[in-house]
C-alpha cells in the first residue's frame, strides 16, 4: 500500500524543539526526516523515538553545507515521493554586548541561523513549486520582534529570518506553499544550557561589560526558570501550523511575549522604549543582588540541565 503520510523534514532534530515536534508529529501520523549534526545526537534521537513507540528518519545533515542539504533532499524525495513540509529549527545561539562579538562569531551565527535556514529553503522549494503545495514553518524568536542588549548578533540574524519569511509567504501564495514564522518566547532548552554560547570576549573579565553581561545572563536565568511553557507546548503549536487549512503568517508563543509586543504595539513607541530601557539599564547596572560571575552562573544551570533532561527522559508525546 502506498505511505499517504504527510511528509515532514526537521532541521536541528537532534535535540530540544526540534527533537520534541519530531517525536510528537511522528505519533500524529506524519512521516518525519529529522537532521542531525553528528552521531550523538542521532543515538539520542532514535532513543527517544524508541522511548515514545515512534518512527523518525535521521538525516546527517550540517545546513551550512549545501552538499549535505542536497544529499538530504533527495534522500527523502527518492525514499517518500515529496516534501510537504519543513520546519526550520537548525540555529545557535550567541550571547555578548556587540562591542565584545568578533565579526568571525557572528558569521559563524548567520552561517547556521540566516543562510541555513535560505538554503534548505531553496533546496526543497523545486519540489513543492511542482506540487503546488507545501507548508515552510520558519523558527524565529522573540528576539526577531524585540531587540535587547547582549544578543545583537542573534537577534539581528533573527529580524532578517522573520522579514526572510514575510517576503517569501507573498511569493509563495502563488503557488499554494504556506509559510509561516514560529516565535517562542525564553524557554529553557538545551539551546540555553549545554549549548549556550558566550562570545570568547564577554567571558573574560577584563572586558569593560563584564559586570553588564554577567547581570543580563543572571536576568535571563530567572526569567527562564519562570516560564511554565515547554518544549512539548512548541512542539504542539508546529502541529497545529501543518494542520490548520489557513495557517497565520506570525505564531508568538509565550504570555510574557505577546503582552510585550502587544504593549509596544499600543504605546507610542518613544514612551514604550523609554519605560522598557529604564527597566533593563536599572536591572543591569544597580541589581540588588550582583552576580558574583560566569562560573557561578553556570552552576546553577548545570543543575537545570539536569533536572532539564531528567524530566524530557520521563516525559511522554502529548496533546
């Protein structure tokens, strides 16, 4: 009989969201490609594919190397016949006043997070266009609708994805392709744990930010141990983008951030930015409890990637 599962590939499957929408679409029916970078991450899928009694095809696959998306593309088209879907969960992160990021960090950043997600996009593209059907769910962030200090480099990346998707959800209205652009708020994730990544100036305490940047990063902890929404809640809003018959253009996730943007939305924008910068700059360089530096920061999130990855282990694919 013939597979008439809808077909899905998934960037940065490897782990966190994008791992969690793979093992939830695959229990929902969907015949799921998800990337992986090296072979750890593709072990650790295919355990948690076995834990959920699911199928997930990896794919070894760097987004910065075209040979590989090329490789990868056809392996799904020979193997399922289409691509209906790709989600674009691939990306870095980069964390740092600007004056601190080398230009080489910031490339490496939009080697992964802008021009990976546009030549997947092109690679898959062909397939869809003789379709003329399709779905593209491009991963955002909060930081693509809000710019802050201490994340330049990865928010301008993220701005240009969401403008990226914005341009192409009018050329591909044309052909029926559905593009949509995914916007979680802070959500704890390996992303902000094992993989979170300091540029090499701001972690030296030399560098006349240091006390600043150590202050946002204890700021960002606190706001990640504060949110209630998980990696599963991601993954069940990624659903719900490949289902709907109409999808949006713009999916926020996250209560913190959609009243932000709604707030800046109904305020002028002079008085908006004037109360928020007053916030930050008062939290940052008169806090009430200094952070004592990096090392001591990242106990604490040793111990929450712990509990992180304990509770993702005992966790199960749900609505």
């Amino acid at each position: 009989m013939p597979d008439d599962r809808p077909v899905v590939l998934i960037t940065g499957a490897g782990s966190g969201l994008g791992l969690a929408s793979a093992l939830l679409l695959a229990s929902r029916n969907f015949r799921v490609y998800g990337t992986v970078f090296n072979e750890a991450e593709e072990r650790y899928q295919r355990e948690q594919a076995a834990r959920c009694n699911v199928i997930v095809s990896p794919l070894r696959m760097n987004v910065t190397s075209r040979p590989d998306i090329d490789r990868g593309v056809e392996t799904i088209v020979r193997e399922a016949g289409r691509i209906d879907s790709v989600v674009h969960f691939a990306g870095m992160g980069l964390r740092g006043f600007f004056e601190d990021l080398s230009m080489q960090e910031i490339r490496q950043l939009y080697d992964v997070n802008v021009f990976g997600i546009m030549e997947v996009t092109q690679a898959v593209l062909p397939h869809m266009r003789e379709r003329r059907s399709g779905r593209i769910v491009i991963v955002a962030s909060a930081a693509g609708r809000m710019g802050e200090m201490s994340i330049a480099g990865y928010s301008s990346g993220k701005f240009a994805v969401v403008g990226l998707g914005e341009c192409l959800r009018q050329e591909m209205a044309l052909l029926n392709v559905h593009v949509s652009v995914l916007e979680p708020g802070l959500i704890y994730t390996p992303h902000f744990g094992i993989n979170r990544n300091r540029a090499r100036r701001a972690q030296d305490p030399a560098s006349p930010y240091y006390f600043w940047f150590c202050q946002h990063e204890a700021i960002v902890d606190k706001l990640l141990a504060a949110n209630k929404f998980t990696a599963e809640d991601i993954a069940g809003v990624v659903y719900r983008i490949l289902t709907a018959r109409k999808p949006r253009l713009h999916y926020m996730v996250g209560f913190k951030l959609k009243l932000m943007v709604k707030l800046r939305d109904l305020l002028p924008f002079e008085l908006y930015e004037r109360i928020h910068q007053k916030i930050i700059v008062r939290m940052v360089t008169k806090p009430r409890h200094p952070a004592t530096g990096l090392s001591g920061l990242d106990a604490g999130i040793g111990e929450r990637v712990k509990s992180h990855h304990a509770a993702e282990a005992l966790s199960k694919v749900h609505d």
